[in-house]
C-alpha cells in the first residue's frame, strides 16, 4: 500500500518533521525525529533504488494530477543513486551531531537547529527526486534557507558573515536558475522536465534556448561552487558547525552536481549542450582551474577547515572534469568521484569536528603532536587524505582510474598526466598535517587533550571504513555510477 | 596446503603480526619473539613454494576484483619467487640484528618500529606475488606508507625532510608517472595481467611503446635510476635496520624487481628487442652506474656511501635487463639476489660500528677491524660481493649481465661494466685497507674503549656474509628460477 508513495514520503517525511520539532521545542526530541526522519529517509532511498536498479523508471503524480499537468516525481537509476548517497550521509552525520552540536549550539536553539537540517535534509532529497522544474526550484530555495541559518548557527561570529556571503551568492545562483527555467517554460510551454526533454528539439538552437542554458549552468554552478564561482564556499565551510560543513561538504554541492547532469543530458540532450555552446570546453578549463588554484590556494591555508574546504573545490573540479568528457568513461568518473568524494570528504569534516571539539579552531598552530593525544582521530584524517591523493585500495584511487582513462580514451594524454599532477598538489597539503601531526612535540596545552568522544568517532570512521571499503569492492559505486552515466548519455541521444 | 593457500597465507602472516607486536609492547621479549617466529614462518612458507615453482607450476589466487577485469591477484613465477625468497629469508637475519642494533641504542619507539617492519614485509611479499599490475601498484604504494614512519623514525628535522623527501618523490613519481602507465597499458591492451612474451604485442606503435616504457622505468622511483634517486641517500637517516632491510633489500629491489617484471611480463623481453627504439635505458643505467658510483668515491659518510653504492648497483640490474638478452636477464634476476645478501651485510657492519663505537664516517675507521674483527671481515666479503669478486655471490649475477653483454656485442655495456667494477673496488676497498691494515688514529678523548658490537647483530653480520659465499658456491636453487624466466614461456 505504501510502496507506490515510496517517492513523495522520500520528501515528505523530513519535511514534515520540521514543524513538529518547533512544536514541541525540546532538542532532544527533536534528534530523536531528525535522526528518525534521516533514517526512514534512508529505507525508502534504498527501496527505491532496489525498484529501479533494472532500469525501469518509477513516476508519481502529486494528487493524482497527471503529468505534464501536475508535478511529477520521477525515480530512475540516476537520482536513486544520489538518494542512497544523501539519506546515509545524513543518517550517519544526524548520529554525529547530538554530540558535536550540543558542544556547539547553544541548548535553547536545539530544537531550530534540527529543524533546520531536517528542512535542509528535505530540500535536498526534494531537489534530487522531483520531475518538475519548478518545483526543483522550490527545494533548491528550501534547502538554501535553511543551509544559511544552519551556517549561522556557528560558534564563531565570522560565521553570520559567511552566511551572509552564501545568501547573497546562493540567491543570485538561483535566481539566474530561474531566470533559466522561466526562458524554457517560455519556449516549450512546460515544466515537466520530461516533457521539456521532449519539446526542446523542436526549438533547440533558437537563443533563448541557448540563453536558458547559460543561465541554469551559471546558476547551478554557483550552487556546486565550480571555480571561480566557489567565493562563498570556503567561509561557510569554515565557519559553520562541524557537522553542518560534514552534511554540505557530502551533499550539498553534489546534488548541485546532479542538477546540472540533469538538465545537461537530461533536458537538453547532450547535443545542445556540448555542440550548440562549447560548453566541454568551458568546463574542462574551469575544471583544471579549480583543480589545480584551489589546490595550490588549499597548501597555503593555516585553518584545517579551510584548507579541506579548498581542496573540496578542487575536487568538484574533477567531478565536472568528468562532465566535460562526455563519455561513458568519463561520466561514469564524475558520478562515482561525486559519490566518493562524498564519502571522504564527509569522514575527513567529521574528523575535524572531533578535534574542534577539543581544541576549539582547528589551525596548524595548535595541533602539534596531535598524533599521540588523539591517535586515532589523526589516523582516519590521514587516511582520509590518502583517499583524496588517490592510493589505491581507497575510492580516490578508483575515481582516479575512471578520470585517467577516460583522458586517454578521448586522446587527450596531456590531460592524463594534468590529473595526475594535480593530485600530487594533494599530497602538499595532507603532508602539512602529517608533520603537524606526528612531528612536533605536543603543546603543552595539547598535551592534555583526550581523544574525541566515541559518538562521534564512531559515525566518522563509519565513513572512513566506507572510503576504504568502496575502493576494494566498487560494485554499488561503479556499478551505479555507470548505469546512471549510461542513462544520461542515452537521455541525451 | 594447497599452494594458494600458502600465498594467502603467507600475506596474512605478516599482517596478524602487526597487532600482535602492537599489544605485547610492554614485553619486549614477546615482541621480539613475534618478529623472529613471523620471519621465520613467512620464510618457511615461501620456501614451501620454490618447488611447484621449479616443477613449472604458476601457483595463482584471486582475492577480489575491484574493477571489471581488475583485480587483486597473484600468482608466483620464478622472478617473484626468488624475491620473495630473498625478502623473507633476508628478514630473520635482520630481525636478529634489529634487536641488538635497537636495544644497543636505546632507541625509541621500538614497538611501532616492529609493527611497521612487519607491514612492509607483508608489501614486499605483496609485490613480489602480484599477477597483475594493479595488484603491484596496491603494494608499492603501500610499501612506500608503511616505510615512511621508518625512515622518519627519529622525528627529527633532518628526518622530516627527508621523509618528505621519500614520499614527494616515491608517492610522486609512482602517481604521475607509473598510474598513468598502467591506465595507458590498460587503455591500450585491455588487460593489465602478467604474461609471459608480454601484453603489449600490437597493441601499441612503436613510438608509444618508448614513452611507456620511459614512464614506467622512471616513475619506479624505488629503482633509483638517475635522476629518481635523491630519497635513498636521504633515506639512510633512518635506523641502520632500515637502511639495511628496505634500503637495500625490500624497497628498491622492489624498485628494480618491477622493472625487470614490466620488460618481461608486459613488453616482452622478444618483443621490444625487435623494437629497436631502446638504447636510451642502457644509457641511462649505465651513466647511473658510473655516476653514482663517483659520488659513493667522494662520500665520506659511511651509509651514505653505500647508499650511493646500492644507486650504483640497482642500475646493474636495470642495465642487464635492458639488454634484453637472456643471460643478462638471468644476470639481472640473479644480481637482485647477489646484491641483497652482500649490501645488507655492507649495512649490517655499519650499524654494527655506529653501535659499538659512535663513528659514522670512513676517515675513523683506521684501524678498526682489530677490535671488530668479526664485523670487519664480514664487510670485507660484501665489498668483494659488490665488486664482482670470487668467492662471493656478486661475481655469479655480473658474471651472466657481462655474458649477455658479450654475446650480443654491446660493448659500451661492457665498458661501463668494467669501469663500474673498478669504481665500486675504489670506494669499499679503502676500507677495508684502513680498517685492517692502518693503525688506529691516536686517542682523542672519549672513544677506543669498544670491542665488538652486540652478539646478536654479529651473528646477523656473519650469517648474511656467510650467505655472500654460500651463493657464490651453490647458486644452483636461484639459478634454476633464473633460467626458468630466460627460457622459452
């Protein structure tokens, strides 16, 4: 009975958690809902994607309207597989953040700040299972809103700068996302993405088509922080609460990510896209950019939080690298990156949520010898860094593998070895916190320090196992990456 | 057991150690007696495979795949097993040594120390039974992780240089240049397995087979072919274990192992002789040799001395693969095993001195061999080991790398042999000369109160030269698994 729900309850069940919470005002309830909410968000993410990993297609008609009349939520193996990602994300860092937010947040506002994750929690899968345009927009908005107080939340006062900062860029990306979706509407006369895919032909090199595209790919970039539209993202990253940076670092930009796979292959066809506008091009030069200034810029940070801030953009840059290939091989790397990033970047902001715990801002100045008081933290944060360089027997190692060959594939060996080289830029950075680590005698106000409490250890190296895991046995990741990239290349063609 | 069963085995020997060295470290003697029965057992159990190996069996096991057609395999061939072999028979020795050498220091962190050592014999092993590249790269790197705390054992700042040193140019090199090699290898045969008469036959133009093989040989950074050799010397400022073990033995001849693997299970040893486009490698190796070997003669620190000298002689053995003969290709699997046992009885009689008398450079050596006869006279058989000298195991690896030369008539190969030779009998012969035949230089304060290093490490040092001249009498065993890699399939 519930099975054909499956994809609106997604949705709504964190959605409608939000306003409970305000009602009841307790902030232990309200983990209680959100860590609840997370968790049957995540059930039905994988009930969904078991529905659909044969390739069929799952379409749900809010209030039994029909679509293209009324909003449509689709499921196939593209966004099943980023719902999978976002919910045990969520799940695992909603575990996190009783301890770490508690430490963080002052008591009273609790209760808002779980609101606020579960609408952002609701936005995001929103974003990543609706059919309809507009409707995407509205939970792009959502999610949005609710990721600026959740940034403001942060202990240091920089964070409602950071906030502010975000707001400003975050509104002009969806306002230029909109302004794109009114151009299409304009012209096909739809707002079902489906509908639009299969009306754009039709009028697919006039110039507001081209103009849509170029204001939803602004927009959407603005949103995924590809360089050098990441302005807003290394303040927001750094200030924030730790668990907060861990949920944003792991999902926020990906299913940014996903939105413009969406309309890239889905919508428009990758024809309009890569032959109408040199828009490879485009993405393969801001991508190395973003790979190799963010990471050079990530080397010179003394803030931690910073630093792998940095480096995120630096890794989206692969990720759209992979999109600008326009190859299976290709978007098979930037999905798979997408997830894997994902995973390593969410255990290495968790991590540091321990260790800010103890030693409030993590800078380089304060965690010498940090190797002995909080072994193994430090551990998973060095492993975690592995995976970001890429050593095989971690999923770095395997998006990598995906990035090089499709380089080659397409004849670009230059490339191959431009990927490459940028990952050496990683090896700088995690280096720096080797040495911090391991090298200087702890401060003797280090040398107090415990290790980080097991609540929050255990969701983090949750994620560390998961980063080392999926780089052994690369079934669910490739697999699923591979699928989806194969669907949108199909979608397109 | 069945034969995979020992492989898997085998790697899981080592890795079960590390815990348990890791929690017996408040009983030293425990920990040590883990090592020692890890070593022998691991030894034991690769000893156990020699003979499917010589009936001709390819003992193989697949753990995972990774990838569709990558996967995390091995299967033991003759080179791998006389590696293997090597590496653990090599670790008992060394593990004896490192009890004295550490113990005798009172250095720190002995523990993780151990646990580490055991790490890495589980890497070497790991490579040395690899069956694909993948499966290679996965322990190369690992190997290249787990020495790291090893070399920077002292987390001093010389020590933090130069580990970072070691893993900018190791992680380095094996990420930029060697990755993009085995994708490239991928892209273009579609398999990255090890097969006899190699996989690349017709895959590729000539042209890209020059540059893959360029890129493989100078991303093994572990083979310290010029100008990829600035982190050994730096290296040997780890504990003279180390420098001994992975310094000499595990690490670079992993370096040096991979190459000769890649010639012959990926190019085919046939199939890039008929290329014709490779004479830059002998070049190359060859102006490592005699480079390195200058560089040895004007080195006043003793280990940095045989650092270079082990710069010297890895090329030796990436000369006498690229002369793609098979005799040299026997020489060069035979000169992985010859140089090991000699340079690590080289490194074994420095720590030995470093621990007995404090003195870490050649000028205060005069003399010396009167009061450590036993260390001494074991350097001086690994110096006629590395000089290519009868009776020690080194004259039987240059002795196939000069006939394969011969034979084929590269003559500059020759040469550079010959003046190799004579460099290498330049800087160790000194040596040995001041130890024995030069008074000790008078007093001056503190020192002269020494006699030999502790029992254990000259046990160590006179068992590994014992080796030197065992081998050079009976090579047959090695011999055998060399013949088996020149001989046809």
């Amino acid at each position: 009975m519930i099975a054909p729900h499956l994809p609106v309850l997604q949705v709504v069940l964190p959605l409608l958690a939000a306003p409970l919470m305000v009602v009841v005002r307790r902030g232990g309830f309200a983990w209680l809902l959100a860590t609840a909410a997370s968790v049957a968000a995540l059930g039905i993410a994988l009930a969904l994607f078991a529905r659909v990993a044969d390739g069929a297609v799952l379409s749900y008609a809010m209030g039994s309207w029909p679509p293209p009349w009324g909003i449509e939520y689709r499921v196939d193996r593209v966004n099943a597989f980023l719902l999978v990602l976002v919910s045990s994300i969520a799940t695992v860092v909603v575990i996190y953040s009783r301890t770490s937010v508690a430490a963080e947040v002052p008591r009273e506002q609790l209760y808002l700040f779980y609101t606020m994750y579960a609408l952002c929690l609701a936005g995001l899968l929103g974003i990543t299972v609706t059919g309809d345009a507009f409707n995407l927009f509205v939970f792009l908005e959502i999610s949005s809103l609710s990721t600026y107080v959740l940034i403001a939340l942060g202990r240091d006062r920089r964070a409602l700068v950071a906030s502010y900062q975000y707001l400003i860029m975050g509104t002009i990306g969806a306002t230029f996302f909109v302004i794109g979706v009114g151009l299409l509407y304009l012209m096909t006369g739809t707002l079902n993405l489906a509908d639009m895919a299969q009306r754009l032909p039709q009028v697919a090199e006039s110039r507001p088509v081209l103009a849509a595209l170029a204001f939803i790919t602004v927009g959407v970039c603005l949103k995924l922080a590809l360089f050098p539209l990441h302005l807003w993202l290394p303040n927001a990253y750094a200030y924030a609460p730790s668990a907060v940076t861990a949920l944003l670092a792991a999902t926020a930009t990906k299913v940014s990510v996903y939105v413009l796979l969406r309309f890239y292959f889905f919508v428009f066809g990758g024809t309009t896209v890569f032959i109408a506008l040199p828009m490879a091009e485009i993405l393969l030069l801001l991508s190395l950019a973003a790979m190799f200034i963010a990471s050079t810029v990530a080397i010179f940070q003394d803030n931690l939080k910073r630093m792998f801030a940095y480096s995120s953009v630096a890794q989206i840059g692969y990720i759209t690298l992979g999109v600008s290939f326009d190859s299976v091989t290709g978007l098979t790397g930037g999905v798979v990156h997408l997830f894997n990033h994902a995973l390593t970047k969410g255990a290495l902001f968790l991590l540091l949520g321990g260790v800010a715990l103890r030693v409030g801002v993590v800078r380089f100045d304060n965690i010498g010898g940090i190797g002995r008081m909080m072994p193994v933290t430090a551990f998973g944060i060095v492993l975690g860094g592995l995976s970001l360089i890429g050593v095989p027997a971690t999923v770095g190692f395997v998006s990598k593998w995906y990035l090089v060959l499709a380089a080659l594939e397409s004849g670009a060996w230059w490339l191959a070895f431009l990927i490459v080289l940028s990952s050496l830029l990683t090896v700088a950075y995690v280096w720096r916190f080797v040495e911090a680590a391991y090298f200087r005698e702890p401060d003797p106000a280090v040398a107090r320090l415990k290790e980080a409490p097991l609540a929050m250890l255990v969701p983090a190296w949750l994620l560390v196992g998961a980063s080392v895991y999926f780089g052994l046995d690369t079934v669910l990741t490739v697999g699923g990456a591979s699928q989806a990239a194969q669907d949108l290349l199909r979608g397109g063609r | 057991m069945t034969p995979a069963g020992t492989i898997l085995f085998a790697l899981a020997v080592p890795l079960a150690a590390m815990p348990l060295i890791a929690v017996s470290h408040r009983a030293p003697n425990v920990r040590e007696a883990v090592t020692l029965v890890t070593a022998t057992l691991l030894f034991l159990l690769v000893a156990s495979l020699t003979p499917h190996v010589l009936a001709g069996e390819r003992p193989e096991v697949t753990v995972l795949h990774v990838l569709p057609g990558l996967r995390v395999a091995f299967t033991v061939e003759p080179l791998g097993m006389l590696f293997g072999l090597i590496a653990s028979g090599l670790w008992i020795v060394n593990s004896l040594y490192s009890i004295g050498y550490m113990r005798g220091n009172q250095e720190r962190h002995q523990t993780r120390f151990y646990v580490c050592f055991a790490g890495a014999l589980a890497s070497t092993v790991g490579i040395a039974f690899a069956g694909n590249l993948f499966t290679l790269f996965l322990f190369y790197e690992a190997l290249t992780l787990i020495t790291y705390p090893l070399v920077t054992h002292h987390r001093t700042e010389e020590a933090r240089r130069a580990g970072r040193l070691y893993i900018g140019m190791l992680v380095g090199g094996s990420i930029a240049f060697l990755l993009v090699a085995i994708i490239w290898t991928w892209a273009l045969a579609g398999t990255i397995e090890f097969e006899p008469g190699g996989i690349l036959r017709e895959k590729a133009s000539n042209a890209t087979v020059g540059v893959l093989l360029a890129l493989y040989v100078f991303g093994i950074c572990k083979a310290a072919v010029m100008p990829m050799h600035r982190w050994l010397p730096a290296a040997m400022v780890a504990p003279t274990p180390v420098s001994a073990l992975l310094h000499a033995v595990a690490v670079v001849k992993a370096g040096v192992f991979a190459v000769v693997k890649v010639v012959i299970y990926v190019f085919g040893v046939a199939e890039l002789a008929a290329l014709g486009n490779t004479e830059w490698l002998p070049l190359v190796a060859g102006f490592t040799i005699i480079a390195a070997s200058i560089v040895a003669l004007r080195s006043d620190n003793l280990k940095r001395r045989l650092a270079y000298s082990t710069v010297s002689q890895l090329s030796y053995v990436v000369l006498a693969a690229a002369l793609l003969t098979p005799l040299s290709i026997i020489g060069a699997a035979l000169h992985i095993a010859t140089h090991a046992l000699g340079k690590i009885t080289l490194f074994f009689a420095a720590g030995a001195i470093y621990t007995a008398a404090h003195k870490t450079e050649v000028s205060q050596l005069d003399g010396i061999g009167r009061r450590m006869p036993w260390t001494m006279g074991a350097f001086a058989i690994g110096s006629l080991s590395m000089i290519g000298l009868p009776p020690a195991a080194g004259f039987v690896s240059k002795w196939y790398i000069l006939s394969g030369a011969m034979a084929t008539g590269q003559w500059g190969a020759v040469a550079v042999l010959a003046a190799g030779t004579l460099l290498s009998a330049g800087y160790l012969m000194p040596i040995v000369y001041r130890a024995f035949f030069l008074p000790p230089a008078p007093a001056g304060g503190h020192h002269e109160a020494h006699g030999e290093a502790p029992l254990t490490m000259v046990v160590a040092v006179s068992a590994s030269a014992f080796g030197t001249v065992a081998l050079f009498f009976y090579p047959e065993a090695l011999l055998a698994l060399s013949r088996q890699l020149a001989g046809p399939g």
